[in-house]
C-alpha cells in the first residue's frame, strides 16, 4: 500500500512540474513575446540571391518616409473581386452576405483583362467588365456579362479548397492564393495557373495571412517582364490586432528567360517588407529591380515609429 501511495505520489508531483513548467511558459510567451520577436527579426537574413547569377546590394534611399502599412483590413477594405455572389439563376451580384440566410453563394470573380500587358509597373489591372473568371470553391467557370457559364475546370486535386487572392500574371499565368482546411490548420497554398489549360504549379505551400497581406504583382510590359512579390512566415509581437509582420518577401520573375516563373531573390524582415519594385535596364541591357522594403514594426507594438525605408538593387 505504501509502495502504491509512494508511486501516486510521485506521478501527481510529475503532472504538477509539468502543469507550472506550461504555465510559466504560457506567461514568459505573453510576457516577453516583443523581445521574442525581434530575436526572430535579428535571425533573418537581410537578403538572399535564391538563383544563380543573381546579385543584390543596398543603395541610398533619398525619398520621403512611406505612409504606415496597415495590411488589408478583412471585411473593411477587401479585395473587391471576392466581394460578389452567386445567385440561385446563375448571375453574379457583387456585394456580400451579410446573415446566413442571406440568397447567393459567396465567388471569387476575377476579370478577364482587355490587354493583359496594358498597366506598367503596378500591382493592379483592370480587367474587360463584361467577361470573368469565376472561382467557386475548386472549380472555375466563364462569365460574361456577370451570367455564369460553362465551367472550365475543377482544381480540386490542386487542393485548393477556395480562393482568397487571385491576380493576373502575364497573358499565359494567373495566380491565386487558396484556403487549405486540414486537421492541422488553415494553410493558405499559392498557386500559378496557366490560362487557358488551367494547368497548376505550386508556388509555395502556404504564405502570410491572406486576410492581412495578399501578394502583389507588377507588370513592367516594355521589358517582357512580370515581379510576383510573395510573403512567408510570421513574426508576432503581440496577440490581436495589427501585431504581425511577414517573416519573409520573396520576388519571383516571370521573363523570357523564366517564362515559367523563378524565386530570384528573398528579403527578411531584418531589411523590412518590401512595399515597390520598379523595373530598370542598364546600358549594357541588364536587368534591375528597384526594390524598396519597410522595416516599421505592427502599429500595435508599443513605441513603434515609423522607420526609414531601405533600398535595394536586385540584378539578374
């Protein structure tokens, strides 16, 4: 009985060590989660060539100090392509649901556009308003003059459980970004496709909360070339509110010499988010990026000021 009580004994007191070890854990995490995150900043690189024949270097930055980046509010300032429904006739109605019983089905609706290389150097294209892409949980139909049509293909064996993000690339490759529900969590995938074939490529296996910060494109048509700007990783300094950062940006060319798309370079918070790229050819005809990132810190972080850009040069 002794020997019984002895054991007991001895395994309630290993429970109890293992409840405060958690405990204290749990408030060292609370506590000192700002120091922890600028412990994970300071382990970032600044920068990383990802392909050969790839150089980057800091160049002076002369320009005035950037607004403060609020990400992308979710619900407030979202993406106006997933703001449209689909109804029970199969038209489209842009707007939202806002109680459950609400009519319409919630789609993602990304144009077609006119010229898919008509807008230099920006992440944004307007598209042809009377024809769309229409992404539907994994599949994707036509629309033309907001009437849904043939569906064009099913991307489920892509794993894409529903899109959140999607943008045109070049007159061959969109990309989108999906929701990924698994026993483990909500992954958001990033894929490019290539249009009209709908076949799929796998970008990078998750990404940086699409509700906070969607990837960005620019076009820069004058020289064949197309930046996709991605963002990985997390860096917290608190809990709730603007408090997070991505942890990396990593710029991925699409270009006659990577028609397919290639990763060329990646940027650690440790250098900051990168927030531009501007395109630039040398006299000796080689490509530049003018990348510009922003080290400013989550407006939620106590003291945070806003900081300085940082200026890069990434030839290639």
């Amino acid at each position: 009985m002794k020997t019984l009580l002895l054991g007991l004994g001895a395994f309630f007191g290993v429970i109890l060590v293992i409840v405060l070890l958690f405990g204290a854990w749990m408030i060292y995490s609370f506590v000192f989660i700002g120091h922890q995150a600028e412990r994970q900043v300071s382990k970032t690189e600044p920068y990383k060539a990802l392909t050969e024949g790839v150089s980057i270097r800091d160049i002076p930055y002369a320009g005035p100090t950037l607004e403060r980046d609020y990400g992308r509010p979710f619900g407030i300032d979202g993406d106006p392509n997933g703001e449209w429904l689909l109804l029970d006739d199969n038209t489209l109605k842009a707007g939202e649901r806002v109680m459950s019983d609400d009519p319409g089905k919630p789609v993602y609706r990304l144009a077609l556009p006119p010229s898919l290389l008509s807008s230099p150097g920006t992440d944004d294209l307007a598209g042809a308003d009377d024809q769309a892409l229409v992404f539907s949980g994994s599949k994707v139909f036509s629309a033309e003059n907001n009437n849904v049509g043939a569906e064009l293909a099913d991307l489920s064996q892509f794993a894409l459980g529903g899109i959140g993000y999607g943008q045109w690339l070049n007159d061959q490759y969109l990309v989108v970004g999906g929701y990924l529900h698994t026993d483990k969590g909500t992954r958001t995938p990033l894929w490019q496709i290539r249009y009209p074939d709908f076949s799929a490529t796998l970008i990078v296996d998750d990404t940086f909360y699409l509700h906070v910060t969607v990837p960005a494109v620019y076009r820069f048509p004058e020289q064949s070339l197309s930046v996709l700007v991605y963002f990985t990783g997390s860096i917290a300094w608190g809990f709730g509110g603007d408090v997070n950062k991505p942890e990396y940006s990593v710029i991925r060319v699409y270009n006659e010499r990577w028609p397919n798309g290639q990763d060329i370079a990646r940027f650690g918070f440790s250098a900051g988010i990168v927030r531009s790229v501007v395109a630039e050819t040398t006299a000796d005809g080689q490509s530049t990026l003018v990348v510009l990132t922003d080290p400013t810190r989550p407006s939620g972080v106590e003291g945070s000021e806003v900081l300085p850009p940082k200026q890069w040069w990434v030839s290639f």
